[in-house]
C-alpha cells in the first residue's frame, strides 16, 4: 500500500515543472465584503465515530453540497471550548495520507480540552476559492467555506469559545497562512507545515500548476492565467502584513536524510521502496518548502512580525516530521486559544 502511495508520489513529481510540490496553497481572491453577505453553512447531519469523535455533515451553500468534517470533541465539555482546523494536505482527508491514519492525532488530542475540526474533502484545491467550476475538481469555494460558512456552525453545534487556531501541512501549509491573510480576525495562531509561503513566483506557480493537475485540475480555473492579480492577491508572502497580529508557527526540514529516513520508521513501515522514495522525492519537494519557508522567514522579520520558526536541517517531506510538528507548535497554538 505504501509503495503504490510512493510510486503515486514519483509520478507526480515525474508530470511537473521542474520538481512539483504537495505543498502549497493559499486564500481566497473574493473580497472579505462580500464573504460577509453570503449565507452560512447548515448542518444535516452527525456521525457518531466515538465518545469523542463524530463526523459533521455540514451543506456549504457557495459549494451547493455537503462537506463532511471529523470533530474531535474536548477532554473537558463543561464549558466552551476553541477550535483548532487542522486540515490535510494535497489528498484533501481522502486516502491515506491523512492525519488520521499517518499519526498519533488520536492520542494526542485526547487529553486536550480542544476542538478538532477537519475537513475530508478539497483535495488538489488549496482551501481557496475557484473563478470557475473545475471539470475534474469540480466547484471549490473552500475560503469562503472555511472563513465564513463553517465557524458558526462549529460554533453553534459544538459549544466553543469562538477562539481559533488553523494548522495545515504540505499543501495546506501554504493554505493555512492564506486562509489567515483573508480573514485575519478568525485566528488565533496559524501552524505552517512544509509548505511554499508564496504563489505569484514562478516556482511558487509551478507549484500551484503542478498539483492541480495531479487530478486533472485547470490551474486557470482557480486564480485565471498566470499573470493575473488573483496569484498577487494570494500570496501569503505579499500579503504578509496581514498576518500581524496573529502568533506564528512556520516550519520546514531541509531535505537532507534525517531521523526518520529509515526501514523502522512509521512513515516507511519497513519497506525499502517507500525509504527510496521518502529520501529521493520527500527530500526535493522539502528542500524546495525550505526555500519558500526561508523566505518567509525573512519577510516576517523585515516586517518586524513575530513568529516561531522551526528551520530544521534535516528532514523530509513526510509525515514523522509533521506529526512532531504539531506536537512543537500546540505550546504555541495552544496558548493563543487561551488553553
């Protein structure tokens, strides 16, 4: 199962420009205006998955259907409570490579007095919202359903605090400081896991044209031809100033082998096909992030904008590594949200 997830990933990096990454997104081109005039979001049903999990089927009237999330409920239920969105990363919850089924979440969680919402859909979309419906990706206005449809919803239904945190990897780790540059006032605390923190470069762009076409995706269905202000406009790099304000977790390895590039790590389960492909194609796309996370470092310092980077110098672009990511950055999201 691993190894045809690696072959997967090789073809992948094969059909790009250059060396593609799962490893980018970003926010939403429509203004927060008119954001705030659209309905929100409609919960139709609940899925209990546990005493403490259940899966949230919650209708996105800017999507006209029905997102399905798991909610990790609070140790603690006697009073309100945050919410942490931690969302996947390229596969968008399907599959394998979630959080779920690649890490310790479970455990981890089960002492925190936090909610947990992740969505199971958006894969190869970024979270951001789409000029166009997608022929093969169909219709993504996931920026106006995470930023506006949803959080009342998770409000409401669930008895929180209305303090948030986002935190997302690869993908979504772009996503996540997108998603913060369009509707700052929602979050607390953004964690950015190996992802490329800029879209209108062109590396950033072939990331961006890369994996949309993973599944078949017309890039210029998102944000128009490149070249467009709607690349500028979800920028988080650009946009930076923006986050201001908000408490900052940004981290990447730098590709290199690391502790985790081994037969006994979780990620590889011992197979020598998946180490193969975890040092040769984890470590481009990481080293590729660690340039974008650079970067971004740089930005946040010349704008005097505070944040905790985490520029390991090993380590690829794989799931050990994220899974200690988020056990580094909950001291941080964690304080934010007011745990």
């Amino acid at each position: 199962m691993r190894s045809e997830r690696m072959r997967q990933m090789i073809a992948a990096v094969a059909a790009s420009v250059s060396i593609s990454a799962l490893a980018v997104g970003a926010a939403s081109a429509r203004p927060a205006e008119a954001i705030t005039e659209l309905p929100v979001g409609e919960l139709t049903s609940v899925e209990r998955e546990s005493d403490r999990t259940v899966i949230a089927n919650v209708y996105s009237p800017s999507m006209d259907k029905v997102i399905p999330l798991r909610v990790r409920t609070p140790a603690d239920t006697s009073e309100p409570r945050p919410t942490l969105y931690l969302l996947n990363g390229s596969g968008g919850g399907q599959g394998i490579a979630t959080w779920e089924k690649q890490t310790d979440v479970e455990n981890f969680f089960s002492d925190k007095n936090v909610n947990v919402v992740t969505p199971l859909l958006g894969g190869y979309s970024y979270y951001t919202d789409w000029r166009n419906d997608d022929p093969a990706l169909g219709r993504n206005m996931w920026t106006t359903f995470l930023t506006h449809e949803l959080p009342p919803v998770i409000d409401t239904e669930f008895g929180t605090s209305g303090r948030n945190a986002i935190a997302g990897l690869s993908m979504s780790g772009t996503s996540v400081l997108g998603l913060a540059t369009a509707a700052p006032e929602l979050y607390e605390a953004v964690g950015a896991y190996s992802g490329c923190a800029e879209t209108s470069t062109p590396l950033g762009q072939s990331y961006v044209q890369a994996v949309v076409r993973v599944k078949g995706g017309d890039p210029e269905n998102m944000w128009g031809p490149v070249g467009d202000p709607a690349w500028i406009e979800n920028d988080p790099y650009l946009q930076a100033e923006k986050l201001r304000g908000i408490d900052l977790y940004i981290s990447s390895g730098s590709g290199l082998p690391g502790q985790y590039e081994r037969l006994g790590s979780r990620s590889v389960n011992n197979d020598p096909i998946g180490l193969v492909g975890q040092v040769v194609v984890g470590g481009s796309i990481e080293a590729a992030v660690h340039h974008c996370t650079q970067r971004m470092a740089q930005r946040l310092e010349e704008l005097d904008i505070p944040a905790q980077i985490d520029l390991r110098p090993a380590g690829t672009h794989s799931w050990d590594y994220w899974e200690d990511d988020l056990r580094n950055s909950w001291p941080l999201l964690s304080q934010a949200v007011g745990l």
